[in-house]
C-alpha cells in the first residue's frame, strides 16, 4: 500500500473509534489504528 491509502485507511479508522458504541468494538479499531500507524512510520 501506498503511503496515502495507509494515513487516509489510519484516520478513518480513528473517526470510526470515536463514534463507536461499545468498548470492545473501539478497542478493536483502535488496535487496527495502531499497526497502521507502525507502518506510516516504518515507511518514513
């Protein structure tokens, strides 16, 4: 993935964590945020 599809994949998933309902689903998006991000930054 390009480094574009990763940060807009990254935000997404951030803006989806805050308006999600319980904990468990924004636990999960959150850890998806996070190897995202891993990646933005190996990739810099």
């Amino acid at each position: 993935m390009k480094h574009r599809e990763i940060t807009k994949k990254y935000f997404d998933l951030i803006n989806k964590a805050e308006c999600a309902n319980g904990r468990k689903e924004v636990v999960g998006l959150l850890k998806k945020a996070a190897k995202l991000k891993s990646k933005i930054e190996i990739s810099n």
